[in-house]
C-alpha cells in the first residue's frame, strides 16, 4: 500500500462551511476516487491555523495522475475555491508531506 499526504489551507472562518461540504461529498466524486484505488482518505484540521492535513492510501498512487483532468475534479475544485487557497485552475493549493515513519 502506498501513501500520500498533503497540506492544503482554509480560509479562516470557513471551518464549518468545509465540513459540510465534505459531508456531502458527491457521490460520483466518492465513486472516481475509489474506482482508483483510494482507501482511508481522511483530511484533518488544525483549527489554530486553518491548515488542513490530508492522507490517504492506494495500490498505486500513479492511478490519481489523471484526475485533475476530469470533468468531475475540475468542478469539485471550482465548488471548493471560495473557501481555500488556490492554484489558477482551481486545484487547491498544497505541499506534499514526507513520511519519517511509519509503525504496521
């Protein structure tokens, strides 16, 4: 199993609105990322700084190479840039993470 993890930043104040976008996610968005494999996705938030930690796993984390190209990612994206920083197509900005350890 491959892992990934992430940073991404909220925009202060919008803490509640994230969650509930998040509790609703689509369900053709939920089916596209399983459908490449991804597993225990869970993104958590530091309230303090509004920064948000991402991690997931995958058979192979190559398989979410095309997804930014999707209809489906693209209008998640767009749905999502109110609330969070952004590159200029939308896509959130982020800093991978490097794992340093790692207990079975």
């Amino acid at each position: 199993m491959q892992r990934k993890a992430l940073k991404m930043f909220l925009h202060p104040g919008k803490e509640a609105e994230y969650k509930k976008r998040h509790d609703e996610i689509w369900p053709e968005l939920a089916d596209l990322l399983k459908s490449v494999g991804v597993q225990n996705y869970s993104i958590f938030l530091d309230p303090d700084n509004c920064v948000l930690f991402a991690y997931l796993e995958a058979e192979d984390l190559s398989l979410l190479d095309d997804l930014p190209q999707l209809p489906i990612m693209q209008k998640w994206w767009a749905y999502m840039a109110d609330i969070m920083d952004t590159n200029e197509d939308n896509s959130p900005v982020s800093k991978p993470l490097e794992m340093v350890f790692h207990l079975d």
